[in-house]
C-alpha cells in the first residue's frame, strides 16, 4: 500500500538525492501527497494481513475519522515540508540523502501509526518514528548540545514508549488481542486498567512533550527548521495527543477510578503545561524558541482538552488539533524563511522584516492570527468550540475554562510578540542583520499551510460535520463548529482574550530573557544512573580473572549442590570399580593429578598432567574403548610435545605463588567443585530411565552405515553434524595459533615451507635431509637413522588406520594424529628446515583442503538427492584387487584426517619453527622480536 | 557408576579447578588439561565397562555404549586445539610482558578507581557541556 511506497522512497532518496540535489524533494513530495489524495477519496477503511500468526500479530490498517484526520495533516504537511525543503537546502548540503531518507521514512511511520489497527503494530512504528526522530534531530550531529538534544528526546520518549508498551500489553492480554476495536470491545476493569491507563498516559505524555516531560521538546530545536515544522507540530508530537484521543472514549465509557485518574492526569497536566508553556514562550528571544514553547502550551491545550472526555471537547479537541497543524507547521517554515534570509533568528538583532517581505507577512500573519484565536482563522472556530464545551461541562469545565481561559491570554501575547519580533520595524541592535531578501519558492508550503487554516475557519461547518463522527463516541452531543455563533459568553471570552494577551504583551520588556529551560530531573536522571553503572560495574567487573572464575564456580557450587543433595537417590547398587584392573590407572591418575597441583617447576607440573592422561587412556582401554585409548595416546602425546615446544622459552619455574588463605580458597572451591561434578555424575547416571538411544546401532551401523566400528560410523554418519563443526573449530583454532604466534599477516606465509635446505655435505652419509643444518653439538646420528628409518612406515600406518577405521579402531582423527606425530618426529631430529623438508606444504593449504574435503562430502550427497552428510555404500569390482567396498564417509574421515594433520602441522610451524626464529634472533642479539612494535 | 571412577572424577575436577583459579597461564591452561580429562571420564563414567563397541568382534549385548565414546572423541580432539591456542596464548604473553601472568583488565580496573572516588563515568559524553 502506500506505506510501502514510503519505504522505498526512503530506500531510494539517497540515490535521487545524490543525482538531483535538493530538486530529489520535490519528487520525494509526492509520496505524502498520494497519502493525501487516498486520503480524499476513502473516508473508512480496513486492511489486514497475517504478520507474525505465532504471536497473534497481524498487519492490520484501520482508518475511522480520527485517523482519517491524521492521515490528511501528516501527509499534507509532510509533502508540503518535503517541497519547503526542495528550496531550503542548498545543493551540496552533507548529508542531504540520508536526511531525505530519514525524513521520507519518518513520514511513513507516522502514517503507519496513525492506521494501525493493531496496538502491537502501532507501538512499532511509534518506536520507529523515535528512532528516526532521533536521527532528524541529531541531523548535523556535529556539535554538543545538537547531539545531547537529540539524545535527550531518544530517551525521554523511548522511557515513555516502554511504559506505554507495559500499559498496551496489559489491555491486549485481557482483551485477548491487540485491535482498538478487541480491546474497547473487552476492556478490563478495577485498579489493573488504573495501572494501565497510567502507563499509556506516560507514553503519550511524554511524545506529546507534555508536563513533566515538556523539557525535550525546546532543546530538540536543534533540528534543521523543516523538522521542527513537520515533527514538532504537525506529526511526532501528535501521536501522543492522537494516543489520548484514541483512548478517550474507551476510557470515559468505562467510567470508575480508572476515568478519574485519566480526567485528572490528562486534564490537570494539560493546563500546567499549557500555563507554564506559554508563560516560557513570552520570555523568548529565539523566534524558534518562541514557537517551540507556544507548542508546548498548545499540545497542553490538545491533551486536556482532549482527555476532558465529552462530546463537545472531543469536537473541539480535533479542531484544535487541525488549526494547530496549520498554524504552527506555517509559523515554523516562516521562521526557517527568516532565518535563513537574515542569518538570525533573534528577534532582539531583527529588524523592520515587515518592511522588506510583504509577502512574508502576508503569510506569517493569518497563521498567526489562527494561533492567537481571531476570526476567520480555524483557529478561532475550534477555541470558541472549546470554551462553549467547556462551559457546559459542570463546575469541573468552568474550573478547567479558567485555566484554558488564563493560557489562551499567554497565547495572544506571545503571538503577538512573535509577529512584532519578527517584523515589526524598530531600531536594529546590530546592522550586520541586512541580508536578501526572502526567496519565493520557499513561501509556497507556508502560504498554503496559512491558507488552509483561514479557509478552514469559512469552513468550519464543514469540517465539524466531518469531524463529528469521532465526537459521537461520547456522551452528551457537540456543537457544531462555526466561525460565526453569535454573541454569548464564548464571543465575550474571547474578546477578554485577546485585549489580556496584548496588554500582557505590553508589559513584557522586549530584550529580557527568558527563565532557563526545565530538565534538571532528567540530568539528575542521567547522572544518577551513570553513577550507579560506575558502582555496580566496579563492584561485579573486578577486572580480575580468578575473580569472575570462582563467582562462576561459587554458583554452580550453590546452585547444583543443594539440588544433588536434594535429588540424592535413595538405594542403588553402587560397585566399587568396573573392572578391578581400573583401580591401577585410576589410583595413578589420582596420585598424579594431586602432585601436579602445587608443582613449581612448570616441566614437573606438565608431566604430572599428562600422566593422568595416559591414565586415562588406560582407563579407557580396559572400559572397552580401544578407539578412545588410541586417540588419547596420541593427543596426549602431541600435547606433551607442543607444551614442551613453547616451556623451553618460559622460565623453568612457575612465578610467586599466592598467599596461604588465597590458596586455601583456591583449593577450597577445588573441592567443592570436585565433590559437585562426581555427585553430579553419579545423580545424572542413576537417574537414568529411557533407554539408551545407541542400543540399537549394532543393528544399524553395518547396512546403514557400511562399517563394523560403531563409534566412527557415529563420528561420520550418525553425529556427522557434530565432526563438522568440531573439524571447523580445528581450523579455526589453527588460524588463530599461527596469527597469535607469526603476530603479522605478512608473515603468516610461514606456514609454509620458507627454508629449504642447502645441500647436504657430500663426505658423510645422509640420514635425513636437513641434518646439517643442526648444530653439531645437538646432532644425535642415533635420532637421525631412527627417524630415517620409522617415518614412512609411520606414515603408511596412518594411512591404513584411516582406510581400516570403517571397521576396526582408528579412523581420521587417529590417522591424521599418527601422521602429525610422523611430522613432529622429523622437526624433532632435524629442526625446522627438516620439517620444511618432510611436507613442503603451507599449513593452511592442507586445513583447506580438508575443509573443502568434508564439506563436498556433505554437500556431495544433498547433489545426489540424499541428506547432507548422509553416506552411501558403493561395492566395486576393481580387476586385481577384486571386490572393494568404498563407503562415502570415508572420504569425510579424509577431510578430518587432513584437518587434523594440517593442525598439527600448524602447531609445529607456528609453535616450533617460528619460536625458534625468535630464540635465534634472542641469542643474535637483536632486541626480543620488537616489542615495542607488537604492542602497537 | 562405579566408586573408583567417581573419585578419579572428583579428583581431577578439583586439581583442574584450583589450577584454573591460577594467575599463571600455564597452571590455568593445565588445569584446563585436568578438567578435560575429567569430564572425558565423566562422561565415559555414565556406560559400563563392556566389549569393544565393533560389530563382529564381540556380541551387542556384552558391548559398551558406544554414543559416550563418540563424544568423548570429539572432546578429546577438541581438547588439544583448545591447548593450542592457550599455549600460543602465554607463550605470546609472554613475549609481550616478560611473562605469563593474567594481569586485571585496565579499563576495568579504571571503573573500580572512579567508583572508589565516587565519580561518574562520563561516558555519555553528551552530559551537560563543562
């Protein structure tokens, strides 16, 4: 629909921006303007469409006569903004083409919030006009207070926002659904619809910059003039009076503490508001400021008047809502005219402006005429359509009328304060304020914005007609709306009105500044919580690693011992060891895992662990895993030697350790720990009831999986999911080893093979390539002919534990582990240039290959019409070799086995070869690898 | 579950945690080593102690459960790249600082100094211009 339209407006704005300059409005102008000429010819609607079913959300569009208003002012104000803007830019400006975006997709928003029928919707596109407010107000975004407003209205109206939100979700829950229509249908009663009117009364009261949150909307005049008019009077801040006028109906039927509360609120805020809006206004010297307080005041007037809740002022509210769009969207872009021609908007350096834009006057004048409530404006139509309410509303409306009565008296003052600031000639301060004179095409918005108001006055009839339906959601019936009533109380107010404002003018001193703007709570506000963020963060984010470590322990201590304590099972049969020949290993493991604790030589406390290691791998062996005890041999082995690689450089003895109570907490939580996880195990066991999901593989594996080794049909087929992404984290721990060890991407081409041996001495045997190259005093020839003679026949039982791992123990971890050790024995005996030697590859060329390999198997078999991963049985008869049984998996167990020979490889590289680079450049003398330069 | 391997568990998790609280990286990469090889044991710990899990070699119903070992394989593996990296990790420490010592967090440590003084963070930097 033509929301749509907005967003790819938006979308488009930049690029049009860019290719037409500032002309790009004009086109953009016509968006809004559709909305308008929809808006002409569809009076009521409906629209609805599925958007989230899980959650009862839809895509609902609903246009009553309120909205049907809403729709009309935001997008006739928005498209003549849009062209005010084609002329108020210069070519060039920066950022221009995001600033039509954003302006273009505000308007849509706000036009979405307007139509929603749906209150979860509509809270998206309220939230989505804050955001994009935020954005317009913060539009420059260079200097302070610009970016500190904008902030300032983001908060303001987002706090508003959420608690609004609470309200909606309150009233949507007890209808069962979110429409206006569900919800008025089932509105909740007693103290819960209190609480939820009071929230949704913070929401708009605070978008609608109404007392106590009116501080925002002055400092938010930061904004580029355009904005002020389109979001500050005509769309944004509406919403807020929108959402009260909305609601009115429903919660005045309703009745009850709920509708006092809402009177009160509404009513009382409004009139402080209007009071202290337009008493501020009066002291401005910024013309913008002016308007931007008089607004204030205005939407006060809206909210009380609206929130009174009867036939009458819901009348007269709506009318006041048009007249103020007119007026003050006109006021504004005159402003910006003035502004813009003068160089100031300070009414205290204008000067005699009358004199030099007739045309301007010719506009600003009737606008402000409909402001100050005089005839022919709309604006008198819809105040005499106020106090006329008000005056049959009861004591509690007359009460209210004094107060309407008294700010209306502010009005006409500083109404007339703007005009004779901005125009009226007197004797310039300052004589730089000379300047050209207004340009036409930038009068054009404002001109018909001011007209509109005026033929809406000779309307007034019409529009009342028009309005009406709304008013017929109240009690009691409304006067119609017209510009002429005859003599009566009304008449003689008004009258009262406008000879107070123009003495009160009178009596105003022209250069006297005003009182300070509000928001000191909000930067108390502010303040407090950043205080209480410093406090709590430096109470929790110790900054200290043992610290967060033992927190996280402590809760786990805390949280699953009671519960294992709880859940202890009463009677199981508890056997003391699996297998008696357990006891062994175990008893090892224990014995070494204690001593390794308190060890101080870092090569003793090593050794210590990877004893319980291969503890364990016995422990696996005699458990019935043959598969686990070889992997565990081989990982701990790798392991020992990677440790080992790196502690040559480290300091042969741990540093200081702590102090005794520091390490009796330490061991403490040790404890506890411990006792927590073998408890936890031993529940975890017990407890358990299904079945084991693996007792049926047995069956399986052989037909389904083509091999008789469980566990690696498990790791290849069943749980493939689960290898590919452990083969992924090897990669990437791989990747991360050698940037944190070659410290700069130029140097990561070390991976590979960068030294190639010289030729070898032709006067003594070689054993292995490289040799020579290590010094004499390191060679040992015993090394050098066992690894000459073991490194193939390694290789090849690495390959065959691959090929045979289907059926038998082994399999692609196990063989790329066995073929790393291969390569781990030739950098061992022969140092880095013998590596280089054995596999004259890059280390990330074989983790690549491995990858690719994997993966084309997985998405080998989804091209074939299976399942990713899934695995097929192929049986070839190959001449000589006779019958072959080829099993796709395998040839996964391919990529994992280059993987993990490609991390080793890595790991001797990095962890080997390079370290060594850094103890020779050490002991050369050359500064420890610049350190200076690695902490840049 | 039986008694002996619950206490294997106990023990390294309690070796491996005391060693985890450790400043030094080296002591907490070796705790890290014990935790592992506890959990491997954990987890081996929840199936009886049987034949090996291939078919043909032994009868199903003598066999152990073969999920656990499956992940215990994949946890072994996983195991030694995570001891990789936090070797790389001292062992640049190291070339960093001159040792292997986990130091406090310097921005966090900046936070405890302004709370001790009672001071604001600042970070909106947009708070009223002074």
């Amino acid at each position: 629909m033509l929301l749509g339209a907005h967003l790819v407006a938006a979308v488009l704005a930049p690029v049009l921006v860019r290719w037409a300059g500032p002309r790009a409005f004009y086109l953009l102008a016509t968006v809004p303007a559709a909305v308008v000429g929809w808006a002409v010819t569809h009076r009521s609607g409906q629209w609805s469409q599925p958007w989230v079913p899980g959650l009862g959300l839809s895509l609902a569009f609903r246009v009553d006569t309120l909205s049907w208003l809403l729709v009309l002012l935001v997008g006739g104000v928005g498209a003549l903004v849009l062209v005010y803007c084609g002329s108020y830019f210069a070519p060039g400006t920066e950022g221009l083409g995001r600033f039509a975006a954003v302006f273009t997709g505000f308007a849509g928003a706000m036009l979405g919030l307007v139509v929603s029928d749906d209150l979860l919707l509509m809270y998206v596109f309220w939230e989505s006009t804050t955001v994009l407010s935020y954005l317009l107000i913060g539009h420059t975004g260079v200097d302070r207070p610009n970016r500190r407003a904008a902030l300032q209205a983001l908060i303001v109206t987002t706090a508003g926002g959420l608690a609004m939100l609470v309200g909606l979700v309150i009233l949507g829950e007890h209808a069962g659904g979110y429409r206006w229509s569900q919800v008025a249908a089932a509105l909740l009663d007693g103290p819960l619809l209190t609480v939820a009117v009071v929230l949704i009364l913070v929401g708009a009261l605070s978008k609608s910059a109404v007392f106590p949150f009116s501080f925002w909307l002055p400092a938010a005049m930061a904004a580029p003039t355009p904005v002020s008019a389109y979001l500050h009077a005509a769309a944004m801040v509406k919403a807020g009076v929108f959402l009260v006028a909305g609601f009115a109906p429903m919660v005045v039927a309703a009745g009850g503490a709920a509708a006092t509360v809402w009177r009160v609120s509404a009513v009382g805020l409004g009139l402080v508001t209007m009071l202290v809006g337009g008493w501020m206004a009066l002291f401005q010297n910024d013309l913008k400021l002016l308007l931007a307080y008089g607004t204030v005041s205005q939407l006060g007037l809206l909210t009380a008047v609206l929130g009174f809740g009867t036939a009458g002022t819901a009348l007269a509210g709506v009318a006041m809502v048009v007249a103020h769009a007119l007026f003050k969207a006109a006021l504004f872009l005159v402003v910006g005219v003035i502004d813009k021609a003068a160089g100031t908007r300070d009414l205290r350096r204008l000067d005699g402006w009358g004199r030099r834009a007739p045309l301007l006057v010719a506009v600003a004048v009737p606008a402000a005429m409909s402001m100050a409530g005089l005839p022919p404006a709309i604006g008198f139509a819809g105040k005499e359509a106020v106090f006329a309410a008000l005056l049959d509303a009861g004591v509690v409306g007359r009460l209210v009328l004094a107060g309407v009565v008294a700010g209306s008296v502010l009005t006409v003052a500083y109404t007339a304060r703007f005009l004779w600031g901005a125009f009226a000639g007197r004797p310039a301060a300052d004589d730089a304020t000379v300047a050209a004179g207004a340009d036409g095409s930038l009068l054009v918005a404002p001109a018909v914005l001011a007209a509109a108001g005026v033929a809406a006055g000779f309307g007034a009839q019409g529009v009342g007609r028009v309005l009406s339906p709304y008013a017929d959601g109240f009690r009691g019936s409304a006067d119609h709306l017209a510009l002429w009533h005859g003599p009566g109380v009304p008449l003689v107010l008004s009258v009262l009105v406008v000879a107070g404002g123009l003495l009160l003018f009178r009596l105003v001193p022209a250069g006297r500044s005003g009182p300070r703007p509000g928001g000191r709570g909000y930067e108390r506000v502010m303040t407090g919580t950043d205080r209480l963020a410093v406090e709590v963060t430096g109470a929790t984010q110790r900054g200290s690693l043992p610290f967060y470590l033992a927190l996280i322990l402590l809760v786990l201590i805390a949280t699953a011992g009671p519960a294992m304590v709880a859940g202890w099972p009463g009677s199981t049969a508890v056997r003391l060891w699996e297998t008696p020949s357990h006891l062994l290993p175990v008893a090892v493991l224990i014995v070494a895992a204690v001593f390794a604790v308190p060890a101080r030589r870092r090569l003793t406390a090593v050794i210590l662990v990877g004893v319980t290691g291969y503890a364990n791998a016995v422990v696996f062996l005699l458990h019935g895993a043959p598969d686990l005890a070889l992997t565990q041999f081989l990982v701990e082995t790798v392991t020992l030697v990677m440790v080992v690689l790196v502690l040559r450089r480290l300091p042969g003895h741990f540093s200081q350790r702590p102090g005794a109570w520091r390490r009796r907490i330490r061991v403490g939580i040790g404890v506890a720990v411990g006792t927590v996880m073998a408890g936890v195990g031993h529940l975890a066991v017990s407890a358990r009831q299904a079945a084991p999901v693996s007792q049926a593989y047995p069956e399986l594996v052989v037909p389904w999986g083509g091999g008789h080794n469980i566990v690696n049909v498990i790791l290849v087929d069943i749980r493939a999911w689960d290898t590919m992404g452990e083969v992924a984290v090897l990669v990437a721990v791989a990747t991360g080893v050698a940037s944190l060890i070659f410290r700069r991407a130029g140097r990561l081409h070390r991976r590979g093979p960068v030294e190639t041996p010289s030729d070898p001495p032709r006067d003594e045997p070689v054993w292995l390539m490289a040799g020579h190259t290590v010094e004499a005093g390191r060679r040992s020839t015993m090394v050098e002919v066992v690894t000459r003679l073991l490194f193939h026949v390694i290789l090849l039982l690495s390959v065959y534990l691959l090929l045979t791992g289907h059926d038998t123990p082994g399999g692609g971890f196990t063989g790329g582990l066995v073929a790393g050790l291969a390569l781990t024995v030739r950098y061992l005996a022969g140092g880095r240039y013998e590596l280089a030697a054995a596999a004259p590859v890059d280390a990330g060329a074989v983790l690549g290959a491995g990858l690719l390999v994997a993966v084309g198997t997985g998405a080998g078999a989804l091209v074939l019409g299976g399942q990713v991963l899934q695995s097929a049985v192929l049986d070839l008869h190959v001449p000589l070799l006779g019958e072959v049984h080829v099993v796709t998996s395998t040839l996964f167990d391919v990529g994992v086995y280059l993987i993990v020979v490609g991390l080793v490889l890595d790991v001797l590289r990095s962890l080997g070869a390079e370290v060594d680079r850094h103890a020779a450049a050490a002991v050369a003398g050359e500064p420890a690898p610049a350190r200076k330069e690695e902490l840049v | 579950m039986s008694v002996s391997l619950l206490v294997a568990v106990g023990v390294l998790f309690a070796a491996g945690t005391v060693l985890l609280l450790e400043r030094t990286l080296t002591r907490v990469l070796l705790g890290v080593m014990l935790l592992g090889n506890g959990a491997n044991l954990l987890v081996l710990a929840a199936s009886r102690a049987g034949a090996p899990p291939i078919v043909g070699v032994a009868d199903p119903e003598r066999m152990t459960d073969p999920l656990p070992q499956a992940m215990i394989l994949t946890a072994i593996v996983i195991t030694l790249g995570m001891t990789a990296f936090l070797l790389a990790l001292a062992y640049r420490s190291w070339l960093l600082t001159g040792h292997d010592e986990v130091q406090d967090d310097a921005e966090d440590r900046r936070v405890r100094e302004l709370a001790d003084r009672d001071e604001g963070s600042d970070a909106e930097a947009l708070e009223a211009p002074r």
